[in-house]
C-alpha cells in the first residue's frame, strides 16, 4: 500500500484500467486517492459491456466524475495525456 501511495505522489497522472463488470476495488481506491491528491485520471475502457449506474455510463458514477477522460484505445490514452501537457 505505501509503495503504491508513493507512487502517485510522484506521478503527474494516473492511466486507471476500467474494465470489467466493475471497476477493481484496488483501481478504484487508486482514483479515490489520485483524484483527492489532485492528480489528473484518464481511464481506459476497452470492455463493451454497460458498467455504469445508467444505460449511457460506460462506468460507476463516481469513478466516472473522478476522470479527466475515459478512452476505448491507447491512442485515445496518448491523446488525453497529451491534452495535460500542452500548453
């Protein structure tokens, strides 16, 4: 735990993958901590099954509102990534 903890203090953003019926207890407490540090999320979500709390979420509300971005491909990823470097 400490060492992912560390981990995202040091980072710029966090890449979270959300696949799945939902998203992994782990993943998610790794958004909950990145986004209450106020580190940017993008998430990437390659599944095409509805995880979401309504038909057009594609994950759990709270995980949803804790990204920047949710993506279906890495070049989707190195897109959003790109968005938080550029001036």
């Amino acid at each position: 735990m400490e060492r992912v903890r560390a981990a995202i203090d040091d980072c710029d953003a966090v890449v979270a993958l959300l696949d799945g019926t939902q998203v992994d207890d782990g993943t998610a407490w790794e958004i909950g901590y990145a986004y209450a540090k106020g580190k940017p999320v993008v998430g990437i979500r390659t599944d095409f099954r509805n995880a979401g709390d309504t038909t057009h979420g594609r994950v759990n509300a709270m995980i949803e509102g804790s990204c920047v971005a949710i993506v279906d491909n890495v070049d989707g990823v190195l897109n959003a990534l790109g968005k938080l470097v550029s001036p």
